[in-house]
C-alpha cells in the first residue's frame, strides 16, 4: 500500500548546547503509509519531528516534501505543505470550546466568530466521518484525556494536514483508547493520509505500522518493512549498544538481605499507577539491577523508595525497619543511599559551588553544620577529601559544579553517595551522559562498595552497564517485575524480549531467533 | 549595589573561602560589585540623555543633586534616615528573593508593623522606657512577620501565588491602618486622622547631635550582617538557598521547602515590619494615614540592585536614598520635575534587570 515518497528528511544534525540530540538522522516517508518511528527517550525522535514542523531548526541538513525543500524554522510553511503534528502535551485552551480552540489563531477575531456555525459544521462532518465523537461546543477542560486527544487529531485535520505526526499518543492512554487510536490511525491511511507514529512501545508499533525505523543516540540505526521484522529485533536495535569492557569480579557471595520490597505501587506524577505491584531483596554483597525500556515505572519506583512520592500500596524494608510512610530527611538518615535519575533536575544545584554541593543532605548535621551555622572548614576538607578520591577534575572546590563536566559531576554525586557510608545504595541511571573514562571509573567505584559489603540496586537503561557489573537482572514493564534473568550477554534477546513485554517461549531460549510474526 | 563575597547573579555564593587570599578576594569582590555599578553608570547616563531632551544642563542637576545630599552632616544624615527603612526591608527581601518567594508585600507589612508598633507605643505607660521600646519593636517585628507567613501559609497549603497575596495583602494592612487612625487608636479630640504621640522617652536615641539620625541605622546594618550570616553560614540559610534555586534538589536533600518558604517570607516580613516600628519610634512618633512613601515597592530595587545580597542591600539603599533626597534638591533647586528622577529610578531598575539578564546567559555551563 505503500505509495512514491513523500517526505525526506536528510542527514539532519541538532545540538542543544554540549547535548547532540541529532546526529545526521535520515529518514523517508513514503506516501499513504504508517511509518514508525520507534527509539528510547532521549533518542532524538522528537527533536526531529520538531525540526519536521518548524518549531526547531536544524544545525544542518534539510527537509524535501513533494519535491521542494522546506524553509527551516518555519511552522507556517510546515502547515502549508500539510505537516502537522499531535502533540504528547496538548495545545489546547481548557476554557474554551473544541470549535473555539480550532479557529484560535486564524485570523480577526470579528471574522472568525462570524462563521462559527460553518466552523462547528465542518467539525462535525469530519467527526462522523472518522467516527471521532468530537462535539464542537463541548467545553475542552470537561473532556476526558482521550477525548482532548481525538480533539487534537481532528484539529489537525480540520486544518487540511495530510501528513499527521503523533508523538507518542499512546503515552496517556488506558488500552481500549489505545485500540480506538490504533484503528483510526489504519482509517486515516484508507483516507489517503500519511502518519508518522511515534513510540518506544514495540507491540503498538508491530501492530499498527507499515515500516519502522529505530533511532538511537540521535541516529537512525535501522529501517525495514514491519512484516520483515519482529519486537526481539526491534528491541536489540533499540537497546543494543558496544559490549564495554569487561570488569573483573568476585563471584556473588551470598549476604543477608538488606533491603526487601514487598508489593510495591505507587502512582506517576498524573496520579495513574505507575509501579503496579514489585517485590525483589537486596542482599550484602549483592548488585541487583533493574532493567527496562524507560517509562515502565522506574522513576517513581526510585522516588518511591527514597520517600520523594507516596508509595499507595506495599512496603519497604532497610535492614528490617520500615522506610514506606517515613519523609525523605527521615530515610537520610538511614543506612540508605540514592544517586538520582536525573543530576541536573536532582541531583546537585548547578549554580552552587562544589563545597556545597557535597553536603545536600547532611547541610544539618555534624561535621558539616554545629550550632545552626555551617562549618566552612569541614566542608572544605571533605570536598578537597571527595575531589581527590575520586578525580574530580575541576579547578577548585569553589567554583559552581555547573562549570564541570558531565563526568566530573557524576563523579562528585556517587562519592558524596558513598561517602555517607549507606548499607543500601539506590542508583537510577548511573553512566547516563558521561564520558567513557568516567562511566568506567564509576562503575568500578560501585563494584568496590559491592565487596565492602553494600547492597547496591542499579535502575538502568543501559543493558551493557547491567552486564558489567549486576549479580543478577530483574527486567520491569509496565510497573510490574516479569521476569529474572543472569546477566549473561548471550542471552541479550530474552531480556530484550522481556523489556518489550513479552515472555520468552520455551522453544526460544536456544540461540536461534525465532520469529514472533 | 555590592555583592560582597560573592560571584555575580545565579553563581551564587561561596562561603567556604576562609583561606582565599586577600588579593583575590578583594578582586572578586570588585568583579561581583562591576555589574551593578555598570547597570547604574548606564541608568544615569540615560537619565542625563534624558534631561537634556528635556533642556536641562545634566552635571549641573546632577552636581546639584550629589553636593546637595552630601553637602553637610545634616544632609547626610537625612539621607541616612530616608536609608534607613529601605536597607530594613531590602535586607528582608534579600532572604525572601533567594528563596525565590516574591513578597511584593513589604509595603503592607511595614504597615502591619506600624499598627502594632504604635499599638504598643500609646498603651503601657508604665514600661520602664528601655523595656518599652523594645516591647515596641518586638510588636513589630512580630506583626510584620506573622503578615507575611500569611501569604506563605497560603502559598504551601494552596499553591497561592504570593505575588498576589502579598499584594493583596497590602490593601488590608493600608486600609486597616486608616481605619485605626480614625477610629480605635485615634488620638483624643484630634482634628486629623492620627494616634496619639509617643512619650519622649520611648522615641529612638539619635546619634548624631542636631540632626534627626537616630539608631535605627545602626539596627539595620548590623542586621544586614547578621541576614547575610544567615543565608551563606547558616543550615537554615543555606535549605532557604537550595529551595529557592532547585526545589526538586531540596526535597531531595531532605530539605522540607514548605518550612524554608514559610520561614524565608516571614523573616522578610519581619524586617519590614520592623522597619515601621522603627519609623514611627525614630521618626514619625505616631501614626497616620500614608506613614510610607512606598518604602515596601522601593526596597524591592534595593534588593534586586544588591542582587539579593544583604550587604549589598546597605549599599544600594543609600543609593535610592541618594537618589530620593536629590529629587527632592532637583526640584527645589533645580526646578526639575520629580518624576523625572522617578523615571531615573526606574531606569536604574531595568538595567539592573538587564544585566542580570545577561549575566544569566554567559553564566550558562560550557561543557
């Protein structure tokens, strides 16, 4: 069904500051197709799409639709060839009505309210037509998430685009709006219009799309027709990264447990569950890691557990006492330690300077603070202290840690971590954004604190960081453990399998791929 | 307009320098006091382009103005006194703005201040004066403090915008204020809306003979020091930091950000409410309608000019104050329009906000 090309999209480079969000990714639509476009977080999906639209320009590279090339950084232009994209957070006034919400913008307001009533009609023609149950005077804040959706893509429509883009629409949807979603978007191609899908979920991609492209690390790593394809393979392209190196270690030396998690869950930040029932131990001398695909309840399992979200249900134990109910200070003041997902949102305070940087949580107490008043000596030696310890390279202790690499602020959150001497250690992402040297050093870091004794519980999207240095892989998707697995590098596509959702069969635990399809 | 000790804008501070030598020391301190100094330099020089559009000769105004406020002691001291609340209640600004809690209701805490102060200052005649003083700014340092944690409680249980309740909150403490001096603390058989006048042994001590400068001057510099201990030597200061700059890395830290915004906003309440007290004991000697001038407003420039620092605040509240008391020269003297030295002030401002602006942009990490 797929028809000549309609859109190229070629060798298109992106950089935010140090961050490299495209690095030459080229892709093509080709017309009255499903195409998806599948990769991780922070793949560059996005930002690609943006830059498709006008909303962002590209450092270099261009854009050709029908034959003539675009004018970057133009959203009007993008509209005028038929671009248009469904955002993940609507664009929609809440106080207004859906009809209101689709004439904002064109034109004089004395004109455009002139001819509402041919504006509702034509909404409603194009919603029975689609089957949309779009009402055009229904007021936008009244509708539920799946409605504002279907609002979102018929606004789309209404403005004559011919070439939707979907950023991860699923996201915010419960299954029968993801079915409905998926079935339009099958209509929409009937009709002649071309989609872009966005999504890092493998099933919906198999399910609805006509071709697929992965993109890793601002690139596009692979492109194929979905029928020649199958969710393990998509999964390793998606997840696949160079074998690291190989650290040496001690084989796993059984401890008492340390840390037990007993049927877990808690809620995202739009309330909806989001850790759905989980229940693992860490023990002394243990590294368990955590994988999955990013967005399957990781963060808030480590907000949960740090006592920076509420946990709804289940428990936490840290050498038998429980954290769940206890505030953050509280569970700081235990034997437990949390390297945050996220350095800059979290982990440090980017204008500040090393010194006091370093004593975030312990600001209050001894040695750090006497009598209400920080100790200005103490902090200075402990900073020198952690900076020598851990090579930090920075070019004195005083000097915002904003002015520091990725590497060297990493360094300076996971000793200040260590330095408080945790019996557990909580790490979400480790090596995210840092360079090689460091990421090693790191990692060796961790593998030490292993043979001290610690229980250390390692979140990760990075499969190879896993490899290295866990004893053992809890795979997680859609808030739930499903399943175990050793971190055995030749059994890269069963947890990849399981990172997708889907139970390795019997027959599929030999080398041989086997199709799924 | 200094900021002393401290790296310009979002670079933020860095008490742990005990052992920096002097020289480099003092070279930061001048690189942190360049930017505000730049911002002013180019204020005034539109201001002169401004005057002379106008067809005005601009040094003449501005000789005029500058001999004029440091001509003498007693000028000088006037100038001081104009300081004095502005540097009170910069100074407690400086502690709400870095924890970026934006009290635009200092005016009306000043006013609460006030009320309670004279409250205090027309009843207990029996006081032993020393303990009558105090009574007396303790009362409004209390009220001032207890105004402002209103619109902080209503910012952590509700999610309140505090620019709006501040402001909001204003209108009540100045309406309230004009309902006491005419009703319950208006002064027996008065003509005009005012209370009673303080005994003479209650008012301020003054410092310098024959002029009007009282100790309130002192208070707010040695406050100053102690608002600057506690934000870059304190724990406490130092949680109002960290939430004010990252509120995610706070709740990290263990840091409870309701308690640090409450504490923050009532502290700069409290120095404003202070500043009432002040002003009616070392000033006014009673209360009236209009008792501020707009001190509450004119001492968030001071606060942003110091670039939230408290030292720095003493600095640029003599500077408004400069300014104001030359306004006030420009017209006698000069025959120049007030507004135009309010459009100076105003220009000062922007270009303050300006440079922070700028500074933000090169500040940015370089990887």
């Amino acid at each position: 069904m797929a028809g000549q090309t309609l859109l190229r999209i070629e060798n298109v480079h992106k950089r935010f500051g140090a961050v490299i969000a495209s690095a030459g990714a080229s892709i093509e639509v080709r017309e009255g197709e499903i195409y998806a476009l599948l990769g991780e977080n922070g793949a560059g999906k996005s930002v690609l799409m943006s830059i498709l639209c006008g909303v962002l320009t590209a450092d270099e590279g261009r854009i050709v639709c029908r034959g003539v090339e675009l004018q970057p950084g133009s959203p009007e232009e993008a509209v005028r060839r038929g671009i248009g994209m469904v955002h993940q957070h609507f664009m929609l006034v809440p106080n207004l009505t859906v009809a209101e919400n689709y004439v904002l913008g064109q034109g004089s307001p004395l004109r455009v309210l002139s001819h509402m009533k041919a504006v509702s009609a034509r909404i409603r023609e194009l919603s029975d037509k689609y089957g949309l149950d779009v009402r055009p005077d229904a007021l936008v804040r009244n509708l539920s998430v799946g409605e504002q959706q279907r609002v979102e893509i018929l606004k789309v429509l209404y403005h004559g685009i011919d070439l939707l883009i979907l950023d991860e629409p699923t996201a915010v949807l419960t299954p029968q709006e993801t079915d409905r979603l998926l079935e339009l978007l099958r209509d929409l191609v009937a009709d002649g219009k071309t989609v872009i899908f966005i999504s890092h979920k493998l099933d919906e991609v198999m399910r609805v799309s006509d071709r697929v492209s992965v993109m890793r690390d601002g690139k596009v790593v692979f492109t194929t027709d979905t029928s020649a394809t199958n969710p393990r393979e998509l999964a390793r392209m998606m997840v696949g990264r160079d074998v690291l190196m190989e650290l040496p270690r001690e084989a796993a030396r059984q401890g008492e447990i340390v840390l037990s998690v007993r049927d877990l869950a808690c809620n995202n930040e739009l309330g909806l569950p989001a850790v759905r029932g989980v229940s693992f131990d860490v023990r002394r001398n243990e590294i368990v890691g955590i994988a999955g695909v990013s967005g399957n309840g990781q963060s808030e399992l480590a907000l949960a557990m740090s006592g920076l979200a509420p946990a709804t249900a289940g428990s936490i134990r840290l050498n038998g006492e429980e954290l769940c109910g206890l505030s953050p200070a509280a569970i700081n003041r235990r034997s437990f330690a949390h390297v945050p997902e996220d350095r800059h949102k979290m982990g440090i305070v980017l204008p500040l300077p090393l010194t006091e940087n370093v004593i975030l949580q312990r600001y209050n107490r001894p040695p750090f603070s006497a009598r209400g008043l920080l100790r200005s000596r103490a902090v200075e030696d402990h900073t020198r202290d952690l900076v020598q310890r851990f090579k930090v390279k920075a070019r004195d202790i005083d000097v915002p840690i904003q002015t520091l690499s990725g590497g060297n602020q990493q360094k300076l959150v996971v000793a200040r971590e260590l330095a408080r001497h945790p019996d557990f250690l909580l790490i979400n992402q480790l090596t995210r954004g840092i360079d090689i040297g460091a990421m090693e050093f790191v990692m060796q870091e961790v593998l030490k604190q292993r043979e001290a004794g610690k229980a250390i519980l390692l979140i990760s999207t990075e499969l190879e960081e896993l490899f290295a240095i866990c004893d053992r892989i809890l795979v997680i998707y859609e808030g739930r453990i499903i399943g175990e697995m050793p971190p055995d590098r030749s059994r890269l596509d069963e947890i990849g399998l399981l990172m997708a959702g889907k139970e390795p069969s019997a027959r599929s635990a030999g080398s041989e791929p086997v199709r799924v399809h | 307009m200094a900021d002393i000790d401290i790296p310009p804008s979002r670079k933020a501070a860095s008490p742990f320098s005990s052992n920096t030598p002097l020289l480099a020391w003092s070279r930061r301190l001048l690189k942190s006091m360049l930017p505000p100094l730049v911002a002013v330099l180019v204020a005034l020089f539109a201001g002169a382009v401004l005057l002379a559009v106008t067809g005005f000769n601009p040094l003449d105004i501005f000789t005029v103005m500058v001999s004029g406020v440091f001509q003498n002691v007693r000028s000088i001291a006037e100038m001081l006194l104009k300081a004095t609340p502005l540097i009170l209640i910069g100074v407690g600004l400086c502690v709400s703005f870095r924890c970026s809690i934006w009290n635009i209701g200092a005016e009306g805490q000043f006013y609460a201040g006030a009320c309670a102060a004279t409250f205090c200052g027309v009843n207990f005649a029996g006081l032993p004066p020393a303990l009558h003083i105090c009574l007396v700014l303790v009362a409004g340092t209390a009220a001032g403090a207890l105004w402002a944690a209103i619109a902080g409680v209503l910012k952590v249980a509700f999610n309140a915008s505090e620019i709006v309740t501040t402001i909001m909150l204003n209108y009540i403490a100045i309406f309230m204020t004009s309902y006491l001096v005419t009703g319950p603390l208006m002064e027996q058989g008065a003509a005009y809306p005012q209370s009673a006048k303080f005994a003479h042994a209650i008012w301020l001590p003054r410092i310098i003979p024959s002029t009007r400068l009282h100790i309130g001057i002192l208070i707010a510099v040695a406050l100053a020091v102690v608002a600057y201990v506690f934000l870059f030597r304190s724990s406490a200061g130092y949680a109002v930091r960290i939430v004010g700059i990252n509120s995610h890395a706070a709740r990290y830290a263990g840091i409870s950000v309701s308690r640090s915004i409450v504490l923050a906003i009532a502290i700069s309440g409290a120095l404003a409410g202070l500043a009432g007290a002040v002003q009616i004991e070392g000033v006014t000697y009673r209360l009236y309608q209009d008792i501020s001038p707009g001190y509450g407003f004119e001492a968030i420039a001071v606060a942003l000019l110091a670039n939230n620092n408290p030292i720095g605040a003493i600095l640029s509240g003599i500077l408004f104050a400069t300014l104001d008391s030359g306004s006030e020269l420009m017209q006698i003297n000069a025959q120049v329009p007030q507004v135009l030295v309010f459009v100076i002030q105003g220009m000062v401002i922007l270009s303050v906000v300006g440079f922070a602006a700028l500074k933000f942009q090169s500040a940015r990490p370089s990887e």
